[in-house]
C-alpha cells in the first residue's frame, strides 16, 4: 500500500514579498491516498510540473486565508515514490489538473 504525505505552507504579505516562508510543515504523513485527499482539502490547483507526466505532488494554493491579517495557507499532496507514472497521470485526472 502506498502512503501519502500532505504539507503546508502560510505566507503572510512580508513574506510573499521576502519570496520565502518560515511556516511550512507537514500536515500528515503516511496516511492513506482518501486520508491526504481531506488534508489537502480535496482539491489541486496544479502539479508540480507541465506536462503532467510523472508528478511528484499536487499544490492548492487556495486551502486557507485569512482576510485580517493576509496570511494564506497552501497544502501539498506528496505522492509516494513507488506509485507508477500512469498512477500519477490518473491521480492528475481525479483531481482536474489537464494532463
């Protein structure tokens, strides 16, 4: 069974502007593929490469923001090494993201 990770980041204005976030982590690790696709809010913007063919992870830019202090968060899925480039395609597709 392959196990997925899903991560975060926060920007806030300073550091979109510093280009480099100081609060990023992770928000689960070796969790089921229904389990990140609920972390990362069950949807993608994009994968981590054009064209997709063999993507290493899914962003949504959009999980979280907050309208006081400007701060967004994002979340990756990270896809597991061991899953096939055709897998990865097919994970693209579920999620939207043209292929």
């Amino acid at each position: 069974m392959a196990f997925f990770s899903v991560t975060y980041e926060i920007w806030s204005v300073e550091a979109i502007e510093a280009g480099e976030t100081d609060d990023r982590g992770f928000v689960s690790e070796h969790v089921s593929l229904r389990d990140a696709i609920e972390d990362v809010g069950g949807r993608v913007d994009e994968a981590n490469e054009w064209p997709v063919r063999s993507p290493r992870w899914f962003t949504n830019y959009a999980f979280d923001a907050n309208p006081f202090t400007g701060e967004t968060e994002q979340r990756s899925l990270h896809i597991p090494e061991n899953v096939t480039p055709a897998s990865r395609r097919r994970l693209a597709r579920l999620f939207g993201v043209k292929v």
